[in-house]
C-alpha cells in the first residue's frame, strides 16, 4: 500500500516560515513594548487605588457621623419647643 502526498508550494512555504529561527527582537521595541505594559498596569493600579480611596473616605465619614451620634449638640426639640420658636419668629417678624 502506497500513499501519495502533493502539498502546493504555498503550503510548504507556511511550513518553512515556521521552521525558521525567530528573528532577533531589536533592543528599543523590546524596551517601548514593555515600557506600554508598565504603563499599562500603572494606569490600572491608580484607577483601583482611586476608588479604593474613595470608597474608604465614605465609609469613614459614616463611621465618625455615627459615632459622634450621641454627642449632638444641638438636641431635637420637642414638639412644644418647634412651635413656640415658630410662634416667637412669626412676632419678631410683624414687628419689623
């Protein structure tokens, strides 16, 4: 049994470019594509640590709303108190 192969010379020249050694990386293409990917993860890194910043400075503020809660010092009045200072600067304000 005999098995016969034609292969175009396109084909075999696909196969030949693949056989070739790589050619030698030219030393300022090799330091601008790395110096892109430095670049390129700095940039991500700031984006995070943005956010990061911003989400830890809102946490924060709640935390320190909260835990100023008991030392307000400006208490809510009652309800007699609302309406006696709405009744004094309805006065204060016929009087001008």
């Amino acid at each position: 049994m005999t098995q016969v192969l034609s292969v175009s010379a396109t084909s075999a020249g696909y196969v030949a470019d693949t056989l070739k050694p790589p050619q030698r990386v030219v030393q300022a293409d090799y330091v601008g594509q790395i110096n892109k990917q430095i670049y390129a993860k700095k940039q991500k890194v700031e984006a995070a640590s943005k956010s990061t910043v911003a989400g830890l400075m809102e946490s924060s503020a709640m935390g320190l709303y909260f835990m100023k809660a008991g030392q307000n010092k400006n208490p809510r009045a009652s309800l007699e108190e609302t309406q006696q200072a709405y009744e004094e600067a309805e006065k204060l304000g016929e009087e001008r």
